[in-house]
C-alpha cells in the first residue's frame, strides 16, 4: 500500500472494520464514540482500518472509507486466503501513528515495530497503542463481555446456576437493566445496542452504557460487567424479580432496536 504524504510504502499486516454494526471494544460504548476517538466524523457507512509498518518498521493506522474492500480482506484472512489488500490512495482519510490494537505479527525485511516519532502524522496526538492488560476499566470491561459472546457455551458452563439469584440484588445491575431498557424506548446511539447471527432463530446481543456492558443469547442467558466489579460475571435473573425486568421481554426488546450487519 502506497503512502501518498511520505511517499513510502505500508506492509498491511492486520485490518479491522470501524461500522455501527462492529467496531473494536478498545474505542468505546458506541459507533460515535469509537469515532471521536480516532478523530473521524461518525460518517453512516462507517470505515476500514488498516494496520502496518512503514519501511523504517514503524506503526500506522491507516483510515480508509472503502469498507467493501476491508471486509472482503477480513473474510478471506478468516478462511486461510491470502488477499492482497491494497487501498486506493483515494479512499485514505486519515493516517495515524502507532496501532490501538495489539499484534504478535511483524513486517519481514523491516525494523522491528516501534512508534514513529511524536507528531509524525501531523496531529499531534500521542501514538496510538492497545489497551494495558493489568487493571480494569470501561475497555477491558467491554473486552471482557466481547470475549463472552465469542465462547458463549464455555462461559455459560463457568457462570454458577445460582449466580443470577445472588447478582438480583446488586444496584449495579438493576442499574445497566434500567439503562438498557430506556434504550427501547429512546433510540440509543448507533452502536450502542448491536445483534448479531448466533444460529437460528437466535441472536447475540451486545449493549453497553455507562459503566457497564450486557451480552445475551435471545433464546438463553445474559450477562452483565460493571466496571465496579473488576473480572465479575453477574447473571441475570429470567424472571422479574426485585425490580428488575423480565429477561426474555426485555432481551426481545433491545434486538427489535439493535444495529445488525448488512
């Protein structure tokens, strides 16, 4: 991929996709969020992020507004191909330093991956880099909840049978329920509250809010994360009970107002 400012080139080692639908949890609650954090407006068809070293070896975020050409990138990775994802200069919309997101992986015949200096992209800001993986916080708790929906028959075994009884009465979790209801009834923003395929008939839910992030099986269980309970699964109760909603009503709600993929 050619560097239209330095004139160099970027070896493309990773690419994420940046859409109300899916978005890395590392940037925030929602889409808007997840935006402003890169510095882009929250434009509806969302962007490609493409991540590689310069020739120098050092890390960039490459913004790019052809989502077609990231996601097909994406899927053939996924499936053991080799794709050659090379944006058009054209669709560039912002270069950043460093990666938000953490890679193993390394550009062959280059410097090893380091952060170009200070300012190098023209913004400024501080380089980009993933998250700390020793405290917790609103990002590792949003990680946390993205990695339950990914091994969700592993987590619904380790979640004790008896942890929704004990979790009824937390005010932490009667709190997200009710902000996750008030989503229902006034449209949240995008990104907020996302379903996504889980088999059929069934459906993954993801909503976050302040301070706290719920995942659901439409046809199961849910669990909430509050950033007060470091590395805690709450359950929640299927039944209404203490004040709090009824879980299959509720879950059924928020897929009828949730993004989903195209």
């Amino acid at each position: 991929m050619s560097d239209e400012e330095g004139g160099g080139s970027l070896y493309v080692l990773s690419a994420v996709l940046l859409t109300p639908t899916q978005f890395p949890a590392v940037f925030g609650d929602d889409f808007p969020e997840a935006c402003a954090l890169l510095g882009v407006a929250p434009a509806a068809g969302g962007y490609g992020l493409v991540l590689g070293q310069d020739e120098e070896g050092a890390r960039w975020t490459v913004v790019v507004d052809d989502v077609s050409l990231v996601a097909a990138a994406i899927a053939s990775w996924d499936c053991g191909m080799e794709y050659d994802l090379s944006p058009d200069e054209r669709t560039v919309v912002l270069s950043l330093a460093g990666w938000p997101l953490e890679l193993t992986v390394r550009a062959p015949g280059v410097p090893a991956p380091h952060d170009p200096e200070r300012g190098a992209d023209g913004t400024g800001r501080v380089p980009l880099a993933p998250p700390a993986a020793d405290t917790w916080g609103p990002v590792q708790r949003r990680l946390g909840a993205d990695q339950i929906a990914r091994e969700w028959a592993d987590w619904r075994e380790r979640v004790a049978e008896d942890g929704g009884a004990a979790a009824a009465a937390h005010p932490g979790l009667a709190r997200a329920l009710r902000e996750a209801g008030d989503y229902t009834r006034q449209a949240p923003p995008p990104g907020r509250v996302r379903s996504a395929f889980a088999g059929e008939g069934v459906r993954t839910l993801r909503a976050d809010g302040p301070g706290w992030s719920l995942v659901a099986r439409t046809d199961d269980a849910a669990f909430v994360l509050l950033d007060e309970e470091p590395g805690e699964v709450l359950a929640v109760p299927r039944e209404a009970a203490g004040g709090l909603p009824e879980l299959s009503g509720l879950l059924a709600a928020l897929d009828r107002v949730a993004a989903r993929p195209a």
